[in-house]
C-alpha cells in the first residue's frame, strides 16, 4: 500500500528495505544509516528514498541488482 503523506512512510520504507537487503548477504554499516555492505561481492549500496547507488566490481554489479529484484520491487 502507497504511504505517501503518512508521518513515517520513510522510516516504514527504510525497515522494509533493510529487511529485505539483509535476506542477500549484505550488512549494515556501524553509525551509517542506509549505507549496506556485501562482503563476498566486495560492494558497497546506498539507499536513499527510491535511489539505490550501486558501487563494486563490475563482474559482481549485475548479480547484485537481479538478486535486489526477487526481493524488492524496483
């Protein structure tokens, strides 16, 4: 259901999505809010509201973003 106007859509967002980036492998980042790490893909994410900023090694990128997409409608 869209949250939009409601107080804490952003933070009910930001719950969900880390819920669902934890299930594959990445990790949170100590004092970093919406910043995740996947050590074996050695790459690093940054969420912010709908944007998702990818950085890794190029073999891994493509990877990352199908196994995003089983688990989050982007």
């Amino acid at each position: 259901l869209a949250l939009y106007g409601h107080a804490d859509a952003g933070g009910y967002w930001e719950k969900h999505c880390e819920t669902q980036l934890l299930k594959f492998g990445f990790q949170t980042i100590p004092n970093w809010r919406s910043v995740y790490y996947h050590p074996k893909e050695r790459a690093m994410l940054m969420v912010y509201v709908g944007d998702f900023k990818l950085a890794g090694p190029r073999k891994s990128l493509h990877a990352i973003w199908v196994a995003m997409r089983k688990h989050l409608v982007l």
